[in-house]
C-alpha cells in the first residue's frame, strides 16, 4: 500500500513539475486572430476585427493594415466584418470575409487596391478560402462541397459535395494539387484540387470531428474532438490522446515535429512524429487556440481567440 501511494506521490510531482516554457516574443493584433500565415520575415494575421494585421517579425510590429467593410446586422447596427482566412500567392493576398445576411465574400489585395472578386450576393456560406494558383482559389462551404472559383472569368470550374458530414477544415499539400478536408465524421477525404476528383480516405482514427487537419512532406495531423492528434504517414497511422478537446495542430515543414493544444489551459506539446517523444510544453496562450504555425524545424506561432500571437523558438 505505501509502494502505491509513493509512486502515485511521485506521479503527481513529476505531472506538476513538467516545465512550460513561455513565448519568447508577443504580437498584439488588432482582434482575435482566425487565422496566421508566414511570407518572407511577414506575418499575416486575419481577425474579426474586420482586418488583416501585417507584421514585420523582426520588430514584431504592425506594418500594414488591409481592412475590409464592416457590416451591418439584423438589427441594422454596423459591425466588424469577420475575416476567416487569409492567403498569399505571389503578390496577391486573398481574404475571405462575413457580408451581409451571413453570407461570405472574397477580396484580394494587390498592389495597395482592394479588390471585390466574390460578393455575398452570391450566397456562398464559405468556410475557408485559399490560392490554387493565381487565377484560382479553392472555395469550402459549411455544407462540406469544395468549389474551385475562377477570378478572371468569374465562374464555377466545378462544385463538389465532398460528404454529408458538416465541414470542418481543409489544408493544401505544398504544391497545391491536393486537398485533405476534415469533418465532423473523423474521417479525411483528400481530392485532386485541378478536377474536383476523390483520390482517398483516410478513416477509423479520429472517431468525432475533426476541428483541424495539417500536412507536410507526406505526414497528415488531426486535431480532434474525442482528444486525439492523429499522425498518418504513408500505410501507417497512430494516435495519442490528450486530457482536454484537441482544437489546433500544425506540423513542422519537415513533418518530424508536431504541435497539437494539449490541454484546457490552451498549452501545446510538441513531439516528434517518428519516435512520438516529446519535445516540450509551451504555454502563455490566453484563449482557445486557433492556429499553430510552424515556420522552420526551430521557431512556430500559436495564435487564438484572443488579440495576442505568441513566439516560440523550440528548447
């Protein structure tokens, strides 16, 4: 008996003592972060504070601020317009955005002008946006369809019901020929962006929704509603659990380190995909995560609910 509560004693301390390394740098955006990019020492916040923060990540610093219309609600006041995604191609930026009556539109920066290619009086319940290509942009729809989105001639170049499932996430391979789209059934579907065409599905790890899904190199995360990070690399696939709701994971550009929100104090462990050892636990995030960005294999992002986005160079 004293043997069990020595090692539970001994359990407990080695639990309490863990240590949670704390960002090394702070960014302040203008509202709470939706989604975070990173271009050429620039890092691109979109918020729900009707903007897009562009940071200069050597000083940490605001250095542009593309704002979009705000918008007025069913009670005819004028609010912020939610910005929900944020991406680069070349020198366009591409911003998905709330419109009227819910619906969401598109814009894309360029050249200091602001640019309405998408408006809500199209109807489209848009999720994510992001670039194919330059003349392209990949379109999901909370009623799980995939639309691939013209900017020249302004149409459809197909619209496809991916699942009955409603949708959660999507994430791009590195050269944008294929899509991993995430549900709430736990299972990803991966389509070839050009077509529209089901290439897989890739079932029976995550057994609940999938809040959010990451590629690098050929390795596939999942961050999970039944407290599983997922890892899929090839035929393979494994998963470790966590004590809270998995609301974030990003992977490394190599795919050997993943970062997942471990626990309802928003803190994020990393380990290393290969060998599922664990790097470390970092901390400092306020609210609900909502992004970690990997830059190199040594430095990452956290980003939430909250105007604060945190720096981390890996110990």
């Amino acid at each position: 008996m004293k043997k069990i509560f020595f090692l539970t004693f001994l359990t407990t301390l080695l639990l309490f003592s863990k240590e949670i390394y704390n960002p090394d740098a702070t960014y302040i955006a203008t509202g709470g972060v939706t989604d975070i990019i990173y271009k050429d020492n620039k890092l691109y916040s979109a918020t729900d504070a009707s903007c897009v923060d562009i940071f200069d990540t050597q000083t940490q610093k605001i250095i542009q601020k593309i704002e979009v219309e705000k918008i007025i609600d069913f009670m005819g006041d004028t609010i912020d317009s939610k910005v929900y995604s944020v991406d680069i191609f070349d020198s366009k930026i591409l911003i998905l955005s709330l419109g009227k009556k819910g619906a969401r539109r598109v814009h894309i920066f360029e050249n200091g002008k602001l640019d309405l290619v998408l408006p809500a009086s199209k109807g489209l319940y848009i999720a994510k946006a992001k670039f194919i290509d330059a003349d392209t942009i990949l379109l999901a729809l909370l009623s799980n369809e995939i639309i691939l989105y013209n900017i020249k001639t302004q149409k459809e170049n197909y619209n496809v019901q991916v699942a009955q499932s409603k949708f959660s996430n999507f994430v791009l391979n590195e050269d944008r020929t294929k899509v991993i789209i995430a549900d709430e059934s736990g299972n990803l579907k991966i389509h070839n962006t050009q077509d529209g065409s089901f290439d897989k599905e890739l079932s029976g790890k995550n057994l609940d929704n999938v809040f959010q899904v990451d590629t690098k190199k050929g390795v596939i995360a999942t961050a999970g509603q039944d407290r599983r990070v997922v890892i899929y690399k090839g035929n393979r696939a494994y998963y470790k659990t966590a004590n809270f709701l998995i609301y974030s994971v990003g992977l490394s550009p190599s795919g050997k380190i993943v970062g997942y929100a471990s626990d309802e104090n928003n803190n994020v462990t990393l380990f290393k995909t290969a060998t599922k050892t664990t790097i470390g636990l970092y901390g400092g995030n306020r609210m609900t995560l909502t992004n970690i960005l990997f830059i190199n294999e040594k430095e990452f992002f956290t980003a939430s609910d909250d105007k604060v986005i945190n720096y981390y160079k890996i110990r």
